[in-house]
C-alpha cells in the first residue's frame, strides 16, 4: 500500500558535502537491519477553538544547531520553546539553501506531471495533494532516489531532472540539520535523564539518547503539491473555510518542514503562503503561525516524544512552576482557494527505529506500523488504539491504491504482466501476488535491497 496516510483520534475519555555533526558516538550494531513502514506521515486528531492571532515560533540560528559547542543560553531557550510549545524554527542557512528550495519548487508540479511516482488524494474540501514520497535511510549514501519509472528515462532532460538536481542538496541539508538538532536536545536533557537507554531491539541493541533514536530512525520524506481551484459559491456571513486536514498531532518523534510556498502557473515562487496553518497552544488557543518568508526549516515535535522521551525525563520544575517535558504540537491546515496558483511543501517525518520495542505495549515499532496497515479498514480494531499516548487512538485519514493488474512494491506500484504473473495465475496455484526480493523473500515495508 502507497503510503497510507493514518491518524489517531482522541477518544472521549475525560554528492553534496556538507559539514559533518559532531554528536558523541553510538554503539553500530553489524547484524542489524532498520526497518522502515511504508506509510505517510503518521497523525493524530484532536480539537481546539480558532484564534486569530499571529504565532511567531523561536529561531534558532543554523549554526547553533550543527555545532557541538552552542552556547547554554541558546540551547536554554531552544528547550523553553519545545517544553512550552514545541516548536522552533531554525534560520540563517547559506544561501545554497534557500536557492536549492526554490529549484525544486519551481519544477516539482511539473515533474509530478510526468513521473509514475506521483500519487494523488482528494481532501473532504475538494483539495487535490499530488505527492512524490522518498526516504533517507542511516549511514553514507542513506538518501534514496525517486524512481520516477522506466516510461520516463527517455526524456530525463526535463522536467523531473531539474527537480532532483534541486532536492538532493536540498535534503541533505535537511538531514544534516534534523540529526543535528536532535544531538542538540540529547545533550540539553543529559540533566534529566536518569541514565538507561530510551529505547532497544529484542535482542538488547539499546538507543540511549535522542540523537540515537533519531539518528537510526525511518525518515520519511514528502513532497506535496496542493491544488485547490476557486468556487463561484460565496461563503454565508459567520462561515468558515472548511480544513484541508484536520486537527491532528504527529505520531512520529518529530516533523521537518519548509512552510508551504505558492507557485504560480508562471512558475513565480511566492514564500509568503496564504494558507491557513495553525498550531495549538498549551493554554487551548489556536494562532496561525507566521513564518520567515525567506530562510526557514521548522522542526515541529510529534507524539512520540510523549511515548519514548517524557517517561524517562526526571520531573524538573522550572521557574513559573511547569515541568520540563518536551510537547507534542497540535495542529490543522486549511489549503487556500486558486485558479493561479498551487501550494508546494516538504516534510520529513522522523519515526523511531522499527526493530526498537515499544516501551509500553512489547512489540517493535515496525510490527505495530505493520498491524496498522492490516487493519486500516477496520476502524474498531483494537490494534489502532496501540502506539499512541493517552488516549489517542489511530484510524485511517486516506489511503492510496495501486490500479487493478499492479501491485505496491518497494514504494511503487509494479505492473503483473511486466513481471510475468497475475492474480489468477496465482491463485490457481493456490498462491498469492506478493512482492518479493531476489532471494525470495516477502517485502516487510523495510528499507531493504527489495
């Protein structure tokens, strides 16, 4: 299944070089092989009342983020930012940065025209999100490439060539800081900690700090094109714009994202997005956010932090009497109406580790991930109320299929008869189509040579 988007629901129950991260060494584990689920981005909804003023998050300079000497005051208020709201925003990158984001947001609705990776979702609104999903897995090389298929390498001179000469420094970019930032938190919860791992494998491989769950965690990446055209119905006095996607908390540990950017059918960038984004406070109110228009990756923590890092965290009380734990960020998107214009945006979820054992309900990461997936039409199950803190509960938003004579294999779907079988071939050998490696073993929704 092509990244099927799931969220959890309350229930009412009261080769780019780029400079190196200096975080303390990890033990390296020789057998081990991380696992990574074929989903979307992973949510959970919840509800808040709107407010109209502007949210503007803490910046953190780029070059207190990569290095491993930032001062305590700075890390002081990065950590103030992500207890109190859970959001920061990093600025100040070199201008190669802001130049490879523009590049492939010029050329990405373009190549999502013509490339075979492309998948589209209809919204309740009416939205249609066009999106090319990637991953970057650990270690030299962890980067994978879009396959855009076969049909396309004829013509790879445009325009999905210009759209990956763009993104892949952009993403490595995006990876260095997202690694970065996270040894930046370890080493600011090293007071809280009272020392143990945060999280292990089955057989004793242990993850210590929260560089180290990041660090060998799924990264998963999306590039979303949002299109939604103007209606000649006028909204009645006291309406509101109907959300594009609901109010939600990322499962995921933390997200990494460019805010979304307009591009005009001119192929015009413009940074400052009408759309509506807003956050939840930990008051209740609701602010839309207002981002940089020019320089910006926001790092936005998910509910994860509340599964895997709050536990351990000692009860510290700070001034003002709030206890230092980092917070997950509610939020909703509203994707503004044009006949000129679409909403372009990338994200990159960062799951934990899917041989890591969830420290609540015994299984691994990557097996509950798996169970999700089984079970995604069955909204009862009780399989969705597991890997979410509280009382979340996860259901299914969306989910994308392969067309009739194809099936989902190693993030694309592949034709049968390109393959020399079919359903009914199978079947009369009492077997089923399923997607295999060369070995001849059964694709896990790992990040293996499938």
């Amino acid at each position: 299944r092509p990244y099927p988007l799931l969220t959890t629901k309350l229930i009412p129950d009261p080769s780019t070089q780029l400079p190196s991260i200096p975080p303390r060494p990890i033990k390296q584990s020789t057998n081990m092989k991380l696992l990574a689920a074929a989903l979307s981005l992973i949510t959970a909804s919840s509800a808040v009342a709107k407010d109209d003023d502007a949210f503007r998050p803490v910046r953190i300079r780029y070059e207190d983020v990569i290095s491993s000497s930032t001062d305590t005051n700075t890390l002081a208020s990065m950590m103030d930012a992500l207890s109190d709201v859970g959001m920061v925003s990093i600025t100040g990158f070199p201008s190669s940065f802001q130049e490879d984001r523009n590049r492939f947001q010029t050329s990405l609705g373009a190549c999502m025209g013509r490339s075979e990776a492309a998948r589209v979702h209809t919204f309740d609104d009416g939205t249609k999100r066009t999106t090319l999903a990637s991953h970057t897995v650990p270690g030299p090389g962890g980067i994978q490439k879009i396959a855009h298929g076969d049909s396309y390498a004829a013509t790879a001179e445009e325009p999905c060539a210009s759209f990956d000469e763009a993104a892949k420094p952009f993403r490595a970019r995006v990876d260095l800081v997202t690694r970065a930032f996270a040894a930046r938190v370890a080493d600011a919860i090293t007071e809280q900690s009272p020392g143990g791992s945060l999280l292990a494998t089955e057989d004793g491989y242990t993850f210590d700090t929260f560089h180290d769950v990041i660090d060998n965690g799924e990264h998963l990446e999306h590039f979303h094109e949002y299109e939604r055209e103007s209606t000649d119905v006028p909204l009645k006095a006291g309406d509101a714009q109907e959300e594009t996607v609901e109010w939600h908390t990322d499962q995921g540990l933390l997200l990494a994202f460019t805010p979304g950017a307009r591009v005009g059918k001119d192929g015009k960038v413009d940074q400052g997005s009408d759309d509506g984004f807003l956050i939840r406070l930990a008051d209740g109110t609701a602010k839309v956010v207002q981002f940089d228009a020019n320089d910006e990756l926001v790092i936005m923590l998910g509910d994860g932090v509340d599964q895997i890092v709050n536990p351990t965290l000692k009860e510290t009380v700070k001034e003002g009497g709030h206890q230092r734990r980092l917070r997950a960020v509610p939020h909703e998107l509203t994707v503004a109406a044009s006949d000129t214009s679409s909403r372009v945006w990338y994200g990159r979820m960062v799951l934990p580790p899917a041989q890591a054992v969830h420290p609540s309900h015994g299984k691994t990461f990557g097996h509950l991930r798996n169970l999700l997936i089984e079970n995604m039409e069955d909204e009862d199950s009780e399989v969705h109320a597991l890997g979410c803190s509280g009382t979340s509960h996860a259901r299914q938003l969306e989910e994308a299929q392969c067309e009739p004579g194809s099936e989902y294999c190693w993030h694309r779907c592949m034709y049968h008869a390109d393959h020399g079988v079919s359903v009914e071939s199978c079947a009369a050998e009492g077997l089923d189509v399923r997607c295999i490696n060369p070995r001849y073993q059964l694709y896990d929704n790992s990040h293996g040579d499938w």
